[in-house]
C-alpha cells in the first residue's frame, strides 16, 4: 500500500493537481529489440520493470516505456526517476510535471537528483506554484543547506528567474553558502531579462571580487541583453572587457551584437561587426548570415549581399526560411525583384515573413499589381495575413499614389479580423504629408486618437513637418499639446522637430521653451535652436548659442558652423567669421563645402567686399553650385553692383536653364547694363513666356488661410479705400524705397497690378485681433516697395508682421525689418 504524503505537503499538492491532468504520452516510433536479459535472471519484478522502461526510452519507445510504466504494481523512486528522466530528457515537460505530482501523492518523495530535474521543468513551464512547493520540500529534506546542494539551489534559482520572480531568486542567491558559475550567470541572466541592467552589472564585478572568472556564457548574456535593448555602445564595450578577460568571443557573442546592429537600423556597423568575426577565425551560422544579409539589405549593397548569399549555399543554410527571408528583402530593397522572387519560390516552407517580405518587394518596386496577387493568394497557401502583410499594401498604394485604394484596404481590414495598430494610422499620415495633403493628414491624426489609439514617435515626426510653417502656428501648438498628454516630449527626436516646428512657424519664444526643458540636447539639438535664432534675425543669440555649446562638450559640425558665419555675417564681425572659416578643418575636424563657401560670400558680400567675394569663389577647390552665385547676387544687388550681378545670373542660368525666374533677374540685368559690360549676353525667352505663373501668398486670419495673388482686387470697399489712402501717406517714404539696390526680380505694380503681400497686408489689418501678427508665405522673394509697405504699415500701426519669402523670413516690427534690409 502506497505510503501517505506528509502532512506538511496536503494543501500544496491538491493545488498542484488542480494544475496539472496527466496527458497522453506522445506517439513514438516503435522499433524492434530483444528484452534485457534481467528477466532471464531472476530479478524482482519492479527492478526488471524499471530496467525495461530505461531500455524503451533509450531506444526512442517513449509509449511503451509508459505502458511498462502504468502497469507496475509497485513503483519506487528508482521507477519514477526512468519515467521523469525519459520525458525530461525529450522536453515533455508538462509530463514531467504531471508524473511529478502523482508521485508526491503516491507518497515517493523525490531525491536531490530528481527534485533538480523538476525543478528545471517548473523553469521551462514557468510554473512557479509547483516549483514552490518543491523548493519549500527541498529545504525541509535538507537539499539546500550544504556545500554539495549547489544544483538544487541553482534549479531554484533558475525557477524562479523564468516564472519572473527576480525578488524570490534574489533571496535564494543571497542564502546560496556556495556559489559556483551557474549560479552567477542565473542571476546576472534575471536581471537582464528583468532589465536591470546596472544590478546585472554590478553583479559581474562582485562576482570577479569573489574569485568566480565570468565565463563565455556570463559574457554572453549581458552582451546579448544590452544588444538587444539598443544599448549597443556598452555591448561592445563588454566585448573588449571579455577579450581583456582572456575569454574569446564565440558566434553567439558576434551573432547578437550583429543582430543588436540591424535591429537598431545601424547597418554599416554591423558589417564591420561581421568582418571582425571572421578575422578572428569565427565561422558564422545561419543566424548570423541572415543578420548581416539584412544589414546589406538595409544599405542596398547589392554586391556584399550577393557575397553573403554565395556563402550561405556554402554552408547550407541557404533554403533555411530565415536566411531566405533576408535575401528575399535584399534583393528587393536592391531593386533586383526577379532574383527575390526566385528565392521566394525556393523557401520549401515559407512562414508570414517570407509573404510579407515578397509582398513589400512588389510594392516598393512599384508593382502593386504584383503585391496585391500575392496578397490575395496568402491564405490559400494555409498563411494568415497580419497586421503587417495588410500596413505594407496600403503603404505600397500610397507611396504609388493610388490613395483611393490605400484607404479602402485601411477600411476594410478590420472586417478581415485584423485589428489596425499605430502603424497603420501612421502610414497614411506619411503618405498624406509625403502627397502634400497637410490638411488631410492632421484629420486622420485627429481621427486617430479618437480611436482611443495612442501615437509614438513616429506619428509625431511624420506630421510635423508639414505645419512647420507661418499659417500653421495654431496646428503646431495643437500637436505639441498631444505630445506633451502622451509623454512624448522627452524623446529627443521629437523635441528636436518641435524646436525646429516652432521657428519656422514663427513662434522663437515656443522652439526656446522646448530647448530649455530638453534634457538630453545633443548637437542636432543645438543646431535646431541656433538655426532658429539665425532665421529670425538674432545673431548675437546665435553666437552666445554656439559658445554655450562648446561649454557643455557638445563639438559642432557642418551646420553649427555653416549658420555662425552667417551669423557674423549679419553682425558686420568679418575677422571673426574668417577665422572659424579658415580654422574649422582644424578646430572642429569639418572640411570645408559649398554651403560654408556659400556663407564666407554672404558674409564678405554684406559688408561691401564684392570682389573678395568673388575671389573666394573663383579660387575654391569645389564646383560652384547654385547657392554660391545666388549669395554674389544678392551682395551685388544690395550694393547697386550691375556688372557682378550680371555675371552672378549669368552662372546661374547656365546650371539652372529652364528656370524662369532666372531668366527674368538675367534679362533685367542685361537690359540695365546695356553694352557698357564685357559679360557674355544669355539668350532669354520672352517675358510672358517666363511670368507665366501668378505670385501669390497665403495668410491665415481666425484659423482659416486665405489666398491672395498678384493683381486681385481688395474683397470691401473700405479695405480698398484705406489701402489707397495709406499708399498715398506713405508715398514720400516710399519714394527712397530700394535706393542704391537693384530690384529685378518682380513686375512693377502698374503692369501687373497691386502685389499679393499688400493685400494680404490689409486684409490683415482689418480683418484679425490686433494682438495677433500677421503672418504671410509668399512665393516669390518681396520687392523693396512691398518690403519697405510692411516696415510702415508695422509702425503706423503698431503691428508684427510675419512674412517668409523663398530667401528669407521677414520679421517687421515697429519700422524695422529682422533682415536688416539684406535679402
């Protein structure tokens, strides 16, 4: 008769039945072999039995060692060990736990051996509430206290890390009297999977105080956590520590910081990663073969892809539906569809990442067609689409410009069973901004959250961007308010493309604010508030910006520079801007380009050095581009200078020939030089054939943005009234308007009419509160009569006036321009 189990254990194990029903044993194999011969011998029958249930397992007969099992009159631990071992060693586990349970109720308690294989299968179940009944046993047989009962206490430890109880583990480990290896790695491995990063690597070091030398598991484990956090500047600061330590990296130590890599879009960094592997004689596996393919994949290098593609035949694991998906992406992001489809129909078994990624090659290659036939086919081929296979046919509809259909397959799929996630609100955000629907894309962001669905960073920076302009202020200050109710604003990312919202759209004190309360600034950071100060006229503040910068650590680069001379230039300071010039290679390590080029002209140009100017072009090592001889242009305009204006336009129109607008500023010029200039005449189309286009503004009054074009007439009768009176009180002063400068770049006002910024002007005026600025894009850059109309009508009335043209953003206010005048 079966002993009673003790009464300590009663309670504990009716819940642990209540948790597990035997289950059937898995059909096996059955092979043919003769019976041991302990039958022949004599043996009691309970030991032949038991050697019988060894010798059916062994030989992979797992059902009829569970029959000779079942029928056992007697079975004593010795029989219960077989059983649990033959299950334990095939990862049945939910057997093992099973067997387990019946046995404590049978009254067999299990030994120090048999108790650390249960408790191994508690980890892999992550059943806590079993294995806590067995480590409470464990401590009242006396299989935890002793120098030798280091395994139980490690299959404790390694129970509770799976079950997610990092606290319990951490109580076992602190009353471990030995600790060994395994003991060590269990731990830094639950702090790693609970993210404790720091604890895991305090944990390391206690362990080398202790006299315990990590091993390639230990380092393993903390350099694959860290890689697959994103914190891949400490994985690889691990790997030189593990070097140091004499221990050599293996492929799972390159594989995951290769993998880390990809997952964190650093391609390039990956294949370096890879390259040092197999200098070091570490032959990859398909793992890291379909990591470093999806790393050329991101890049499109067609040719390493191609290498890595060779490679995995070489080894075998080209058919392995891992390494196929990542070729199937490669040779689609190269452009190479056909090659990717004949991958894809050599996948003997493909999963829904090899359709997915067939499907986004199609629609990334512009064959929606395609795309959509393989969709459609899926399921039946037995795969289910996803959330994924569905985002990626309304992003390749969208991306192709078929919005239509992009939005009735965002309609239909939740019809389909497939629940619409961030990711696809987003996609059609960015594809709405992409398409230049502005208005459209903020309803569906509107549309989003009154879902109930949350957006992340990249909703935020996917719609920015289209309200980062004068009329949209309102729409920026709405977004910002969403970022600030989700959580968002101390993504750096986000905070940067605030800062940069707020500038263009005319609000410094909003960018400043989101500056100031940025934690973690970096140099684009910096580069975003200094640019902002550069385009509203406050270059004393983009110089105190750029010293600050070097203050806290931060080394500028090309754009930091290219705006501080800039900056200098507008201050007059030329010694000042000529030295971080000729000293930046040195100082900052940034050679200098076009766009610093362009800024040395600007800078020689505002202060009258015009031929200076135009040495620094004729004697730089680089091609000049567009921007260099716009930059003379502008300088010589200012300056009344018609010979180097002429010759400016003249190098314009040869790189841009079919922009009319050059063509209007060269005939102009030619028409005012005459044949007193020796400067090759540029043939010229006719004026009507170059102004074919109207100019135009937009201004926004009470939140509506309201169009006005060159030659309309004023909407009231009032408004046309004070406008005729204003321009007759401000004809003396406008009379001076544009002294000294050449103006030839738009039609005079009695050809083609009243400009566009005049009347938005005064439309503004009358029609919107007087705290509000007026806030006006143009098309095309403002005369000297409109610009000088602005600074008066500014003073007159005691107005700020926001008007951005292609060049610059013009801020008017009391008189005065932030342009100086320059533009």
């Amino acid at each position: 008769m079966a002993q009673a189990p003790p009464p300590w254990l009663a309670l504990s194990l009716d819940e642990a039945r209540s948790a597990h029903v035997p289950h059937h044993a898995r059909p096996v194999q059955e092979t043919r072999a003769r019976p041991p011969a302990s039958f022949a011998r004599g043996e009691p029958r309970f030991v032949s039995e038991t050697k019988l249930i060894t010798f059916h397992s062994s030989a992979g007969r797992l059902g009829a060692a569970r029959e000779v099992f079942d029928g056992m009159g007697h079975r004593d631990l010795l029989a219960w060990s077989a059983m649990i071992g033959a299950y334990a060693t095939r990862g049945i586990f939910h057997e093992v736990l099973a067997l387990a349970v019946s046995m404590i109720g049978e009254g067999v308690l299990p030994d120090r051996f048999l108790i650390t294989r249960i408790l191994q299968a508690c980890a892999y179940a992550e059943d806590q509430r079993l294995g806590s009944v067995l480590h409470s046993m464990a401590i009242r047989r006396g299989f935890m206290g002793r120098v030798k009962d280091v395994p139980v206490g490690n299959s404790v430890l390694v129970m509770y890390v799976k079950c997610g109880e990092l606290g319990r583990a951490r109580a076992v480990f602190d009353k471990m009297r030995r600790r060994d290896l395994g003991t060590w790695n269990s731990m830094i491995f639950g702090c790693c999977r609970s993210c404790q990063w720091e604890e895991a690597r305090r944990l390391l070091d206690e362990m080398r105080r202790e006299g315990t030398e990590p091993g390639v598991v230990t380092w393993n484990t903390l350099i694959s956590s860290y890689a697959r956090s994103g914190d891949l500047d400490v994985a690889v600061d691990l790997l030189g520590q593990m070097e140091e330590c004499g221990v050599e990296p293996d492929v799972v130590t390159w594989t995951s910081l290769v993998s880390g890599f990809v997952h964190s879009d650093r391609g390039d960094e990956a294949l370096q990663c890879f390259i040092r592997m197999r200098v070091a004689g570490v032959e990859p596996n398909g793992m890291t073969i379909a990591c470093a393919i999806s790393a050329c994949a991101s890049l499109k290098l067609l040719r390493q892809g191609s290498q890595l593609h060779c490679h995995a035949i070489k080894i075998g694991t080209v058919n392995n539906v891992l390494s196929g998906n990542s070729l199937v992406d490669m040779y689609a992001k190269c452009g190479e569809i056909v090659a990717a489809y004949r991958i894809f129909n050599e996948i003997p078994e493909k999963d829904i990442f090899s359709w997915n990624s067939m499907v986004a090659g199609y629609a990334q290659a512009g064959y929606c067609g395609k795309a959509y036939e393989l969709f459609c086919k899926m399921e039946s081929y037995g795969i289910q689409r996803n959330v994924i296979t569905w985002n990626t046919m309304i992003s390749g509809y969208i991306r192709n410009g078929d919005d239509e259909r992009a939005f009735e397959l965002f309609q239909t799929m939740e019809s389909y069973g497939v629940k619409k996630d961030t990711a696809s609100w987003n996609i059609l955000i960015a594809g709405s901004v992409h398409n230049g629907y502005f208005d459209r894309a903020l309803r569906i962001f509107r549309q989003m959250q009154s879902v109930l669905i949350k957006p992340d960073y990249i909703t935020i920076l996917s719609i920015i961007p289209a309200f980062a302009n004068l009329v949209a202020a309102w729409k920026v200050r709405e977004i910002h308010a969403c970022i600030f109710h989700h959580n968002l604003e101390m993504d750096g990312k986000i905070a940067n493309a605030l800062i940069n919202a707020y500038s263009k759209s005319g609000d410094l004190a909003g960018a400043c604010a989101v500056f100031d309360r940025h934690s973690s600034r970096n140099t684009i950071s910096w580069n975003c508030i200094i640019v902002a100060h550069l385009l509203h006229g406050s270059p004393t503040k983009v110089v105190d910006y750029f010293f600050k910068m070097k203050q806290q650590g931060v080394l500028p680069d090309h754009t930091t520079l290219t705006a501080v001379i800039r900056a200098y230039g507008m201050e007059g300071m030329v010694s000042e801007g000529r030295e971080i010039f000729l000293n930046m290679d040195k100082d900052y390590n940034v050679t200098p380009d076009l766009d610093h080029y362009a800024a040395m002209v600007d800078l020689l140009g505002r202060s009258g050095r015009l031929q200076e100017a135009y040495a620094i072009i004729d004697e730089m090592p680089l091609a000049p581009n567009l921007t260099l001889w716009e930059s003379l242009l502008t300088s010589a305009r200012m300056h009344g200078n018609v010979r180097l204006a002429l010759l400016a336009a003249t190098e314009m129109s040869m790189i841009e020939p079919n922009d009319p607008r050059i063509q209007v500023v060269v005939s102009s010029l030619q028409d005012l030089a005459g044949q007193s200039f020796d400067v090759p005449k540029v043939t010229v189309h006719s004026k009507e054939r170059m102004l074919g286009g109207v100019e135009s503004c937009s201004t926004e009054i009470r939140n509506m943005v309201y169009l006005f074009s060159t030659g309309d007439k004023v909407a009231s009768e009032h408004e046309a009234a004070e406008l005729k009176l204003m321009m007759i009180e401000m004809g003396p002063s406008m009379l001076s308007a544009g002294n000294g400068t050449l103006e030839v770049e738009e039609e005079k006002e009695e050809l083609a009419g009243i400009h566009c910024e005049k009347l938005a002007i005064i439309v503004g005026i009358f029609n919107s509160p007087h705290f509000r600025s007026i806030r006006i894009i143009k098309t095309a850059r403002m005369c000297n009569h409109c610009h000088t109309f602005a600074k008066l009508v500014s003073e007159k009335y005691g107005r700020q006036i926001l008007i951005k043209d292609p060049k610059y953003l013009h801020k008017f206010e009391n008189g005065n321009c932030s342009c100086e005048d320059y533009w």
